[in-house]
C-alpha cells in the first residue's frame, strides 16, 4: 500500500517514494468507470503524467466549473490533481472511477470587531445553522474588547463540501489534525488578505474603527470560497505564499484606494505586514486567554475570569457551565468550544510578525475546528466549523 504522506510532504507539494512499483513501464493502460460501473473509456497514461493533465485528456463537460469538480479515485484513494501516477502505487491495468462532485470549499459565516474605544464591528450569515455559534462570536468581541484596546477579533467560516477532504483522511492519505491545521491556515492567511487584523503605529489607525469593515467581508463573502476551492488548499506551503491570497487582496486594496485615500497607506501596510507574517499552529486541550485582573494585579485564564462572572444560575462563582446560563452569547462559544466531552480541535497560534503577532500582551490567539452542540461525528469526521480569535492591547 502507498505510504501516507506527513504534512511536510504535502508543504513541499509531493508525496515522496511511492508510486514506483506500478511504474515500471513507460505507459499504464487503465480502465476509467462511472460510479456505477459503466465504462467511460481505456487510456495509455504515461507514468510521468499529472492527473490533472490526464482529466483535461478526458475531454468531459466542465460548464459548471469550478462550482464543481472531476476527480479520480483509485481503491476509494483519491489522486490528487497536481500529482504524477508515477507518485502512486496504480498498476497498468487498474480501474479508476470517475466523479463529479462539488468542491470543498470554505465560506464566511461571521467576522467581527470591536475595542476599548467603543469601535466596533459585526457581520454574521442569520441563515447559517451555525447562527448561534456566530453570533457567540460577535458577543465574545464585545465581553472582551475592554480588555483589547487594539482591538478583540473573531472570525468563522464554514466547511462545505467535505467530499474530497474527508476521503483523504478516511483513505489515511492525510490525518485529520493535518487537515485542520491547513484549513486554519489558510481561513487565517485570508483574513489577513483583506487587513482584518492590525494596527498603524504611524497613523494610530485602528480595523476596529475602520470604514472599510463592511468592504472587506463583503470581499471575503464573494471571494474565499474562489480561494479555497478544491484539496489545494491544503498545501501549507503555498498558504504562506502572498500571491496565492491575490484574489483577495488585490480587490480589497482597490477598494481601500478608491474610498479612502487618506488611510490607503495603513490598509496596504497591513495586507503587506500581514501576509510577510509568519505563524504556526499548536494542538492545545483547551482554549487559552490570558487577561489582567486588577482585583488581583495578576494575569488569568478563563476558569479564573469565568468565576468572577456573575450568572443567574447556580453555577455563579465557578467555572463550571449548565443549559440555563448557557444558551447564547460569549459563554455559550466558550462553552462550545471547550466544554464537556470535547470533541473540538484547538490551536494556539504561535505568531512571528508586525501584524498577527501584535505586542507583547496578546490576550489570546486561539483557531479551532468546532462541531455544533449535538451534531452526530464519527471518530475521523471533519470539523464543519472553523474559528480564529485574536484579543490585542497595546498597554
């Protein structure tokens, strides 16, 4: 069986030392089938071919490109598109099955802001099934921007789609912390495309009191799930790379110099920054803040702040949480991600950079992949929900 790649095999866009023992010849002869066995045609495909190329070869219908997408599996193993069969382990002779299917893709489901100031910002989809959990996220913003005077930022989207992802970690080509790492990466790198983090020393200008908030998610709304379709995304390598976010930037920067030249600089400063940052996730069992109190002139964590909330329950002075005090707002995203048996990924990012690294009293910078409360999940099942917080103060 073909090895499993690691994730750095995947950064570098290759799988590495498979494949050979299917390509001793110079041409494969496979069979292509439809899902249901019918037979789409017999080819002689060069070892060295991608297949991607070997699709275009096919000369199917794609009008409906890119909201859909042809793939080909191999024993229910997907062959990614910008790999060689060379890299897989096909012998001449074997069938492959032909799909058409959707992409997997990711799509905005809230963003907000808001700071010490009084600036603040908000924009969550009211249709989403997942409409409590954004708006938890805009009532976190809120409950800690008194604590973040550059600014408290929440952001999540949604995974649609998952066909092509989830094969790869149900086939054990990738595993699912892999998977969700990449996607955090790259919903991070995004939000990072359109300026949605930072703040201008020089002009004191802040995203919290931006007048292009409403411009830069409608950009995000229109353009991520462009940006993210397909597996490629998952190429860690390449969501480090600025000109892979251009189709968000380069609309957002348009916009930005035509409505507000006065700020132009700080915005253009902030995607530049923002996309030279360098960052990585770490796999954490909880999420983690980390806020001065004054009543103790000491910094806690959430069980701390969470004790010294008070709540209309019985689970008033503790940092435990029940179904009355929890129903909605900042502590019911808190109790979704963290709460009793956890299932959620939960990541502290680990930041180097002008724009997410901020100063030296970041609060907190946690992403995660979140299932919704109830929501049936078998052991490798994806996340369908996607967070990034960031609470900054420049004290």
């Amino acid at each position: 069986m073909h090895s499993a790649p690691d994730f750095k095999d995947m950064a570098s866009g290759g799988y590495g030392g498979g494949g050979s023992e299917g390509c001793n010849s110079t041409n494969l002869n496979l069979k292509v089938v439809t899902p249901d066995g019918e037979l789409h045609g017999t080819f002689d495909v060069p070892c060295g071919e991608n297949v991607d190329q070997f699709i275009e070869r096919l000369g199917l219908d794609k009008e409906d490109m890119p909201a859909e997408c042809i793939v080909l599996l191999h024993d229910n193993r997907l062959l990614q598109p910008n790999h060689a069969f060379q890299d897989y382990d096909v012998p001449s002779g074997a069938t492959l099955t032909l799909l058409r299917e959707r992409q997997s893709r990711l799509r905005l489901a809230a963003f907000a802001c808001a700071d010490s100031w009084g600036d603040e910002f908000s924009w969550v989809e009211e249709t989403s099934e997942a409409s409590k959990l954004s708006a938890g996220v805009v009532e976190w913003c809120r409950k800690f921007a008194p604590h973040c005077c550059i600014g408290s930022y929440g952001a999540m989207c949604t995974l649609e789609s998952p066909a092509q992802m989830q094969r790869l970690v149900d086939s054990g080509e990738l595993s699912k912390a892999v998977v969700v790492e990449a996607i955090l990466t790259f919903f991070i790198r995004s939000l990072l495309a359109v300026g949605r983090l930072g703040y201008d020393y020089n002009s004191m200008h802040r995203v919290t009191e931006s007048s292009d908030n409403a411009a830069a998610t409608s950009i995000l709304r229109e353009y991520l799930p462009q940006a993210s379709c397909n597996v490629n995304l998952l190429n860690i390598k390449e969501a480090h790379n600025p000109e892979r976010f251009a189709n968000l930037s380069e609309p957002y920067l348009k916009h930005a110099q035509e409505n507000d030249t006065g700020h132009f600089a700080s915005f253009e400063a902030r995607v530049k920054n923002g996309l030279a940052d360098k960052f990585q996730l770490n796999a954490c069992e909880e999420l983690e803040i980390n806020l001065f109190d004054d009543a103790t002139g000491d910094f806690i964590g959430w069980r701390e702040f969470l004790e010294k909330q008070a709540r209309p329950c019985g689970c008033s002075g503790s940092h435990k949480w029940c179904d009355e005090c929890c129903q909605d707002g900042w502590l019911k995203l808190l109790k979704s991600v963290n709460g009793p048996g956890n299932r959620n990924m939960i990541f502290n990012v680990d930041a180097d950079g002008i724009v997410l690294a901020g100063s030296c009293m970041m609060k907190y910078r946690v992403a995660a992949g979140v299932y919704l409360e109830g929501e049936e999940v078998a052991p490798e099942q994806l996340p369908t929900h996607y967070l990034f917080l960031v609470g900054d103060d420049n004290d």
